[in-house]
C-alpha cells in the first residue's frame, strides 16, 4: 500500500508517519517545512530510507501533479495546514491561501489521477482530509456536543479556512465522485507540537522561568485527545470500508485551560525542585491577559459514530497523557 501524507513534517503528521513505518506501507511525505515543521526529524527518516521525503508547497499544482504520477499512491492524506489562531488573526492570508488554496490544487489534482486509474485502483482509493472541532464553532458549558450533522459556524480565520476545506471536499465528492473521508478532532496535544500551542507553550514558560499568559479567565473548555489516540482513529478509519463520510474524533477530557495549566504546574513542581526568582510554585507565574478576539468558550465533540461504527475508543486520560508529554518536553527539549 503506498500512502501519500501531505504536512507529514508537522505535529499530527510526523507522529502517523512514525507509527505507520512500522507497518509495511509505503511512505511519501509531502511538506513545506515551514517554522512549525519538524524538520529534523522528517529528513532523519527519510536519510534512513524509512520514507521518501519532497519539500513541496501542496500550492504548487505541476510539482504535485508530478509527484502524484510518479508514485501512484494508493491513498492520499492531506494533513497540510496553517493552524495556529491567533497567527490566523494577526495574519491570514496565509492560511487562506494553504487551507483553503492548498486544499483546492489537492483536489485538482487528486482527481485528475484518480480518473486515470483502472477500476480496480479507483475501489481501494480514498482522498482523507483531516480537520478539526472548530469548524461547528463553539458551545456553551451544558449545550449537547457536536455530531457530524453538526452545522458549521466558525469564529476564527483559521477555523473558517478549515471548514471552507471541509466544504470543498465534500462538493469534489457529490459533483466529481471523487472518493473521500473527513475526520474533525479535538484538541491534540503529545510529542513534537510546536512551542506557539498552550500546553508546549506552559511547559516552556515553566522551563524558562518566564510568566504563563492566559486569556481571559482561563475559563475556556476544550476538548483534549493525545496524538496517539487520533492516530489510531485515522488509521481505523483509513482502513474502513466507508467513502464520502465524516467523522469525529473527541477525547473523554473536557477541561478548562486554566486547569490545565494548574495540572502542568504542579507536576513540575514535583520534577524541579529548585526553582528561581524566590518562587515556591511554578502557579505563580500565571498571568491573566485580555481575552483573545472571537475566543470560543467550549469545545466537545460526540464521537458515538466512530465508536459505534468502527469499534474506536481513547485509551490515553488527560493524567497519564499530560505527564508522558511533560517528561518527553523535559528529555529532548524539541521546539523549546
């Protein structure tokens, strides 16, 4: 099975591609490398032979056409994207132009290959765009979680590219029958995230000795999975036999940021003893900040469908999760 991931160097995509080298699958990763790739690590497997590796722009139409062709991957992943918010709205053009552009010259181009396979191919064949929960918008603390048949209304840039990719594909589906499969997460967090996200950003801040900026109250709520878990969803519903679906992938922690960061504090008070500036907890470098613009309150998702359909659950809890994401920050110090 040859498997084309597009954004493969990023946080998401360079923990699939390390867990589906182990399989017999092969790997041909797509990426642009940009500041929040994982560049190391990504021309480490490739210098290993574990993957074959093209520093490539998805918006550049001939070199993907090219690259499509040539390797004639049975199944494309499309992971490629600008997904930082508040980057999305101080600047966001660039992700008009990779989420929503980006998505666009995919499709172009993955139907132009797929309606030159043979029967046969066109059968194992699937474009698999992952997303996330922000596309629905936010909720308030007891609304019921979003479903699949959940309308969208995003608040951000960033989430309104992601959900104009989402409209795209599914429209490239019903008019052109090119096969697909959506699947919109929550909030991941695990190995190699970039330092701009919160809990890698806590963890830093805690590290550096420098004050931890939260918004507002730190009253937001998101709902959190550890990359592991979205991984083997991907992969569960990468193997399915279901087409021009939608699925959503949620964690059983719905936690408030503040929370969050109160959790990372104190296990670091037990891991760093000796600590500066004559503080006695790493809690007392919390600061509340003005509250982010169109900031949502609450994300949940109701992941039933895939649990139901494809026999999927999370294995990982928000404890066990967090505390393996501190030690691996703290052994390697990657992106900090």
């Amino acid at each position: 099975m040859k498997l084309l991931i597009t954004g493969g160097a990023g946080f998401i995509g360079i923990n699939l591609v390390k867990d589906l080298i182990k399989s017999n699958h092969k790997i041909i990763v797509l990426d642009k490398l940009t500041y929040a790739s994982n560049k190391k690590e990504i021309k480490e497997l490739a210098k290993r032979k574990k993957i074959i590796f093209n520093k490539t722009d998805i918006n550049n139409k001939n070199s993907i056409l090219k690259l499509i062709n040539y390797h004639k991957p049975n199944k494309i992943l499309n992971l490629a994207a600008e997904t930082h918010v508040d980057n999305s709205i101080t600047s966001s053009k660039q992700f008009i132009e990779t989420n929503i552009l980006g998505t666009f010259n995919l499709l172009e181009c993955s139907l132009k290959y797929y309606n030159n396979l043979s029967n046969k191919l066109k059968k194992t064949f699937v474009f698999y765009h992952i997303s996330t929960d922000e596309v629905y918008g936010d909720l308030k603390k007891n609304d019921q979680s979003f479903s699949e048949n959940s309308p969208y209304l995003p608040s951000s840039p960033y989430s309104a590219t992601k959900a104009s990719s989402d409209h795209l594909v599914r429209a490239w589906g019903r008019t052109y029958k090119l096969p697909y499969l959506i699947s919109n997460c929550g909030n991941n967090y695990g190995p190699y995230q970039n330092k701009e996200k919160l809990i890698p950003n806590i963890i830093n801040k805690i590290i550096t000795n420098k004050k931890i900026s939260i918004y507002g109250k730190g009253d937001q709520i998101r709902n959190w999975i550890y990359v592991d878990d979205h991984i083997s969803a991907i992969k569960k519903i990468l193997s399915s036999k279901y087409r021009n679906e939608t699925f959503n992938i949620g964690g059983k922690n719905e936690l408030q940021n503040i929370v969050i960061t109160k959790k990372i504090c104190n296990y670091l008070d037990k891991k760093i003893i000796k600590k500066n500036n004559d503080i006695k907890k790493f809690s007392e470098l919390i600061q509340f900040v003005k509250d982010r613009p169109g900031h949502d309150y609450r994300y949940s998702l109701n992941s039933k469908k895939i649990m139901n359909k494809l026999n999927w659950k999370p294995k990982v809890n928000f404890d066990t999760g967090i505390k393996k994401t501190i030690n691996w920050y703290l052994n390697c110090k990657i992106n900090l």
